[in-house]
C-alpha cells in the first residue's frame, strides 16, 4: 500500500495511506505558513497531540464538517465532546496506549511539553504518535522536550522521524541532532519552525549537521510538499 506525507505548516501534516486521510495537528487557518485552509481539507482521521492552539487550530471545524475521527488525549476528547463532536467520533488515549484504526496502528508516545486548552481547561498529557502504516512506522514527536527514552521508540526501526526544531517551545536544532542519533530512522523530516520569528531556523543548515553527524536522511519541505512513504 503506498502512502504520502504532506507538510502543511508548522506540526500539520496530512497523510494519505490507503484511501485514508489522517490530519495531524490541522492549524490552518489562522496559520503564517499553511498552504491550505481547513475549509479546503479532507480528513478521515484527526490526530491531535495537545490542547495549545497552534496544534488544535481547526480540528473541531474540521470534525464537525468532515465527520472525522479525532485521536487525541482523553481529557482533550472529553473537552472536544463538550464543544460539539460527536462521542463516537473520538478516540481518548494516554500515553503509552495504542489502538488499532482502519488505517493502521496509532500508539501514543510521552511528550515533554505542557498542555492546556483555549478556555484555560486542563489539556491531559501531551503526546506525540507512533503510526504503523503496513510494516512502516512513523513517529512524530509533536511539541516536545529531547529525551533519552526515545530509544523505546527507536526499537521497532522507523521509516520516518518527523521531529521540531524551532526551539523555545520545542527541541531546537541542536538537541533535534541528538534526537536523531537515538531515533535512528531512515528519512527526518523537521516542523514547528519558521511558523513565527521567535522559532525561525535555518532547517538547510541543519539538513547538513543531520548528514554529518547521524545516518539518517534529512528532507526539507516547503508547506505543501510530499514525502513518499
Ligand atoms: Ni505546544
Ligand atoms: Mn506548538
């Protein structure tokens, strides 16, 4: 089954994996960086990773208009039932938990990062995902803090790491590399930069440390490009 990863901006990203669409973070709309508005997307499948507005962005327009299912924390999926989606569109999970969707398999991952809702709710646990597309595993860290544990995630191999590197909220370029180094994952691709000055990189410069200091193969999208899976 082939399967593709669009970069939208910032950590949105859409996957389309056999006849699937899976949304990852779909703040578009009020996006610097987004080459879509979330009037323009189709989605199955929402993952949500936490509650700060540039990663919940347009999910509850989304939902409600796309009937898609939103994968994200439990206390986020209570909140979103709250809001208006439709309990049986909702999939709560805690880090360390998977679940098994039509398209493939959805692990939760710990993320270190905090999380909160717009109207200043308590957001659950951050998370970041472990996808299992077929036999091809997908981590995306979402908004996260470097950590040795990554490890556990490095061992089942995986095709693409999708890490941030924009710093001061996130893992900046630096620590990203070391990221990579315990990851070891074929293909990175790095987010949540450029979105806003304070997290502005250079993603090319740090394409160069990946290629010098690690194994894997770096892939510097502009919004709207594709990697093949
Ligand atoms: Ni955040
Ligand atoms: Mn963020």
């Amino acid at each position: 089954m082939s399967a593709s990863i669009t970069w939208l901006g910032h950590n949105a990203w859409t996957i389309d994996s056999g006849g699937s669409t899976i949304l990852v973070d779909p703040f578009l709309s009020d996006s610097p960086t987004a080459p879509v508005k979330a009037s323009d997307v189709k989605a199955e499948f929402i993952l949500l990773s936490h509650g700060h507005f540039d990663h919940l962005g347009d999910t509850i327009a989304i939902a409600k208009r796309t009937g898609a299912t939103v994968i994200t924390n439990f206390e986020i999926g209570e909140w979103l039932n709250g809001e208006g989606v439709a309990s049986e569109k909702i999939v709560g999970m805690n880090p360390g938990g998977g679940v098994k969707q039509p398209f493939g398999h959805v692990k939760a991952t710990i993320a270190h990062h905090s999380s909160s809702l717009p109207d200043g709710r308590y957001g659950g646990s951050p998370l970041g995902f472990v996808l299992t597309l077929d036999d091809k595993r997908i981590y995306f860290a979402c908004d996260t803090a470097l950590f040795s544990d990554m490890k556990l995630i490095a061992a089942g191999g995986l095709e693409l790491a999708v890490l941030p590197i924009g710093d001061l909220y996130t893992m900046g370029p630096v620590d990203s590399i070391e990221a990579v180094k315990i990851l070891k994952p074929w293909r990175v691709a790095p987010c949540h930069y450029g979105t806003w000055p304070p997290i502005a990189q250079d993603a090319y410069a740090w394409a160069e440390k990946v290629r010098s200091h690690t194994e894997a193969e770096p892939i510097v999208l502009e919004p709207g490009g594709k990697i093949e899976l």
